[in-house]
C-alpha cells in the first residue's frame, strides 16, 4: 500500500484531521490550503505543507512527513527540504512546525536525529505514533480512526472499518460529507485489500459504490453533475474524454495521471472518468 498517496488524500480532503492529530482541532481548517512543493534544486519533495491562506500570514506553517521506513538520513533530508522551502518560496510567516507521522515506535529501527540538529528539535519537530493515539485520547475520533485504519493489520481491518462507516452514519448529518467520508474509508479498505473487487468491498462495508449513492443520482437526476465538471476543468473534459476514453488504454492512464497531477482527488478523478476506485488507484502508485 502506498499509504504516501493516501495520506495525502486524506489530509488534502479532510485537514481537520491532520489537526486533531497535532492535538490543536480548534484551528480551523479553512485558513489553511494543503500542499505537496517541489523543492527544484535538488529535486526533493515534501510530502505536504499547511500553508495558510494569504489573508492569515500570522500563523504557523506545518510540515508533514509520512514515515514507515527507516531512513538514517531522513532528518537530514527533513531540514534541509525546509530550509530550502524558506529560500524558494519565501513564506512570511513567523513559526513552522515538522510534523512526523510513524505507524509505531520502534526503538530499534528508529530514525536518529543528529545532534547538530538539537536546536530544531524541541522547539520545530513534533513525532506522532499512530499505534500510541489511543493513550493520548484520541481514539474516538473519527477522523483519527480514519487514519489509524491505514496501518492496522488485515485480521482487525475489516471490523474497524465497519464500525468506522457506522460512527459515520451515525454522527455525520451532511449527506454529502457523510458520503465523502464513506467513499474514502472504501478506498483505504481497497488499499489494504488489492485482490478484492469493488464489489467485494461493497458488500464487506455494506456500502453502495458512488454511482449508486443518493448524492450522485440527485446530482444525476437535477443535471448539475454536468455542470460541475465543466467547472472542473475549464469546459474541456467532456470533449478530451470523448475521445481518449474510447482510445487506446495508454491514453486513458495517462489522462488519470494529468487529473491527479492537477490536485484532482483519487475518488474525484474515478468520478469525473466513470472509473472505478480501483483503477485509479493502480495508476496513482505508478
């Protein structure tokens, strides 16, 4: 599972999720917009920046670096990917933060930090254990459940994310955020279960796909899902997919990528293209 891509779905659509999990859900979201920079010189990439909106310059950015692996280097990399961020980019804001997510603590395979980077560390660097949520008290959230569904094992996987599309149902009003939520544990779930079709999944989560949900068939129905993909993309899909759906399966893949590479969401692009969650995930981890 490529759970960089997921991670940054989930953060991208959901930011108040990120939020609770830094132990700060009284900031509101909105001020913030979600990113992933290229740092050009030497090619780096971070794996996402908070970065407010213009009007909100006072506030704090946040760095956010997904870990499972380990990396002797990493927080070499780490700072030096910030620091090149400041001289590229030039943001005015007075504070920054690095936030680093692992899936546990390993002593034995964690990532050192060296000392000539003591003076950042207290201060800048905060690490996040997902395993450990549960003893901090976040592990009723729902959008932490969200995430710590990402790295549970197969065996609990399924009941998790059962209760996970109950508690959805259950608290979320918004018909339409309720929706967005249920899709996106669907595809967390197709992520952790490759083999299995749509469908299986479906019926694993007693969910219906997207096209059969109430939100797409009213929008449907009302003709504005129409209308919302012209916005989308400036007028010009409906003619561009025409013409590369019914092309060669090259020329599919490689509109998916151009839509993911323009910001679209893995479920947006399954949208917009009449695919399944699948397919777009497969070329996503390309």
């Amino acid at each position: 599972m490529k759970t960089d891509t997921i991670f940054y779905e989930i953060f991208k659509e959901f930011p108040n999720i990120f939020f609770e999990l830094i132990g700060k859900p009284e900031i509101d979201p909105l001020t913030y917009q979600f990113q992933a920079p290229e740092i050009k010189q030497l090619a780096f990439r971070l794996d996402g920046v908070f970065c407010p909106l213009a009007e909100f310059t006072n506030q704090p950015l946040y760095f956010v670096e997904i870990q499972f692996y380990n990396d002797p280097r990493f927080y070499e990399r780490l700072f030096t990917s910030i620091f090149l961020y400041f001289s590229q980019y030039q943001p005015p804001h007075p504070d920054w933060y690095a936030i680093v997510i692992y899936k546990r603590r390993r002593r034995r395979h964690q990532n050192t930090i060296h000392p000539r980077y003591r003076s950042l560390v207290e201060p800048h660097l905060r690490l996040i254990y997902l395993d450990e949520l549960k003893k901090i008290g976040l592990e009723s959230s729902l959008g932490v459940g969200i995430v710590k569904l990402i790295v549970e094992r197969r065996s609990q996987a399924k009941e998790i994310a059962q209760q996970l599309v109950a508690k959805a149902q259950a608290e979320l009003t918004d018909p339409i955020l309720q929706d967005q939520v249920l899709q996106f544990i669907q595809t967390i779930v197709l992520y952790k279960f490759p083999n299995l079709s749509a469908e299986e999944i479906k019926a694993m989560l007693n969910l219906d796909l997207i096209k059969h949900t109430r939100v797409y068939r009213e929008a449907k129905e009302e003709g504005k899902l129409e209308g919302k993909l012209e916005g989308k993309l400036e007028g010009k899909l409906e003619g561009k997919l025409e013409g590369k759906l019914e092309g060669k399966l090259e020329n599919r893949l490689e509109t998916i990528a151009k839509l993911l590479a323009k910001g679209f969401g893995i479920q947006e692009v399954a949208n917009l293209l009449d695919l399944d969650v699948e397919t777009v995930i497969k070329v996503a981890e390309m």
